[in-house]
C-alpha cells in the first residue's frame, strides 16, 4: 500500500469520525433542551398596598364614626329643645287658661 492510499483511507475515516462526533454532539444537545425545564417564576410580592390600604380602612372608619357621633349630638340637642319648647308652651297655656 502506498503512502498516498493510505493517507485517502485516514482521511475518509477522520472525515467519518468528525461525522459521528457531529451526530453525537448534536443528539446530546437535543437531550438537554428536551430535559430543560424552565424555572417557575418567582412569586409576586406585594408590599406597598399594604399598609396604605389598611391606612386608608382606619381613616375612612374615622371618619364614619366621628358622622355617626355628630348625628347623635344633634338628635339628643334636637330632643332637649323640643322638650324645652314643649315645656314652654305647656306654662303658656296653663297661664292663659289661669287668666279666663
């Protein structure tokens, strides 16, 4: 065999050495992105509605019941005024019944 024919013979074999390695590069490659699973994503946390939220719950009770305590004020000063006026009416009545 001569140096010429042998050297065609290991070059046809590395040619097919570099054909498998290519072929067994690309089946380890698909191996890996068929077993790559993506990372879950990482859950949403919430930190600034927090606290306004409950700021907010307390300010607006606040202010529904300072409108309550208000209405019961005027609804006792409501009732102590009418009962002054009756009272008043009542004494003038009987002072003009006393003068017939």
């Amino acid at each position: 065999m001569s140096d010429i024919e042998k050297a065609v013979r290991e070059a046809v074999e590395a040619q097919a050495n570099t054909e498998q390695l290519a072929l067994i590069a690309a089946v380890l490659q698909a191996q890996q992105l068929a077993q790559y699973q993506p990372a879950p994503p990482a859950p949403v946390v919430r930190t600034s509605g927090g606290a306004a939220k409950w700021i907010g719950i307390g300010v607006g009770g606040s202010v529904f019941l300072l409108t309550v305590a208000i209405s019961a004020m005027a609804v006792a000063i409501s009732a102590v005024a009418l009962t002054i006026c009756v009272l008043i009416l009542r004494s003038v009545w009987q002072d003009i019944r006393k003068g017939d």
